[in-house]
C-alpha cells in the first residue's frame, strides 16, 4: 500500500500542535524496515516541508549496509532534515573498529548524527566506552540509549558531560519508561513512542524535569506508565498504530510481516487509553 501522505501532514501538524520539540520520520515505530528508498525519501519531504523550520527534523536513516546508510543520509541532509538518527548495523553485529568506521562515515554526509542503541533490535550493545569514544567527533551529536541499562547511560552522560565540543552531547532516552531517571541523570531528552499518543503530556514531563520539578515528573511519569507498558504489549508499533487508530487519527494498515493488533489485546489496549481519553 502507499505511504498516506495526507495522513502523514496531518500527524505531523496534530504533534506540532501538541508543542513537541523535535520530530522523527522514518524511525522504526515508523515502520521504517518496510519503506523503500523513494518512499523513505518521501517520508522525510513532506515531514519537513509539513514542520516548515518550526522545530528540527531528525530523520532515520539508518542501516545495517553502510552503503546504503549513507545513502540515505546524504538524502535527507539534501532534503532538509536537521540531523540523522542512525541504528546500529543489525544482524552483522559489527565489531569496534567496524562501528567506529561506519559511524565516522555518516558523520561525513553533512548532518549531525544520532547513534540508536537498542540492543533488542540489534542483538548487540554499544558501550558507554565506545559511544564516549565516537562523542569526539564533532559531528556526531547524541546518542538514543534503548539499552535499558540506567548504569550504562549514567556512565556514557558522565563520559561526556565535560568533552571539549561546541554543542554538548546529547543523551536521548528511548525508553519511555525510562526518560524519567535518564532526565534526573542529566540526559537531554527523549524519542518517545508513546508521545504519539500523548504528545502534551510527554512535553510536560520534559519540562517538569528540565526546571527541576520532580516531584511533578514523578506524578506524570505514573500517570503515563500504563500507556507505556501498553505500546508494548505487542511488537513496536503494532499497539502504538492500533491506539492513534482508535484516535480517530491516521494510522494506515501495517505492512508484513507485521500485522495487525489481535482483539483481545485491543480490548486490552482499549481500557488503558480509556483512562486518558
């Protein structure tokens, strides 16, 4: 089926609205595995012409063949995004030298880079010493920790908290669940899944954090954590596709071999949102 480009705009526009602070096309709640180059690149154009310089654009554009990251990174850089958030290489499971040389050429394409650790996807960790390693390349700005180690990330923002750079790094939580502690630890923010949903509410937590408010956070942070455990009671973005559905928002049929949320778990997912509705 086609990328629904209408659907898309409107998303887009509905988020901005909502008062994110960044946006994220063709990422993996995206369903970016499934998207071809030209729909890949089709993505990230009508994402930014839809933001219109309003906030940055970090488009994905990551993958397990160099060649073909940095492809795709030259294009969105020639498109207009912002920055690149870059995987880690899957199922070749690379080795040191192998992950310094793939990221240190992305960061040749003319974008800021962001680094995706998420090991589950991957099925290999990136160290907080090799990610302290790359954070001294200039061009290579954060990183989107999804390893769920809090010691890990603690060690990587310490490892990179006093580096001589001219924008400081930027540690990213990738676990909803888990942007609460990161933020407390000093990390800069978060690539939500659930803000899809509730992007005002994330936004609050954000700002609860960023002024010190925690006590604050910590009754946002609970009131979300249901809608957190719920885009996972299936595989990303399965449960997160089936909720802006039930929003009445555009969501579009999954694209195999993913398919669709079963119907109990839609009943499932159904009385969560109900407590947000």
């Amino acid at each position: 089926m086609p990328v629904d480009v209408e659907g898309l705009r409107s998303n887009t526009e509905y988020l901005l609205s909502q008062g994110i602070h960044a946006i994220v096309p063709c990422g993996s709640t995206g369903e970016s595995a499934t998207l071809n180059f030209s729909e890949h690149e089709l993505v990230i154009e009508e994402v930014v012409s839809a933001v219109g310089g309003s906030i940055p654009v970090i488009a994905g554009t990551g993958s397990n063949n160099t060649e073909e990251a940095l492809t795709l990174t030259k294009a969105a850089a020639r498109i207009g995004a912002d920055a690149a958030l870059a995987i880690s290489p899957y199922y070749n499971k690379p080795n040191r030298a192998g992950l310094i040389k793939h990221y240190t050429l992305l960061a040749e394409c003319g974008l800021p880079i962001i680094v995706y650790n998420v090991p589950s996807r991957t099925g290999q960790n990136l160290p907080a010493d090799l990610i302290i390693e790359l954070a001294k390349n200039p061009d290579i700005v954060g990183v989107k920790e999804a390893s769920g180690d809090l010691g890990q990330i603690s060690q990587i923002i310490e490892g990179t908290r006093n580096l001589d750079r001219d924008i400081p790094f930027c540690v990213l939580s990738g676990d909803d669940n888990l942007t609460l502690p990161i933020l407390s630890l000093g990390g800069t923010g978060v690539i939500s899944v659930a803000a899809n949903l509730e992007p005002a509410r994330m936004v609050e937590l954000y700002e609860a954090c960023r002024s010190g408010s925690f006590v604050k956070a910590q009754h946002l942070h609970y009131e979300l954590s249901p809608l957190f455990r719920a885009m996972f009671i299936d595989t990303n973005p399965i449960p997160v596709k089936k909720a802006v559905e039930l929003r009445g928002r555009s969501a579009g049929p999954l694209r195999l071999p993913l398919v669709e949320l079963d119907e109990q778990k839609t009943v499932q997912l159904r009385e969560v949102m109900s407590h947000y509705d």
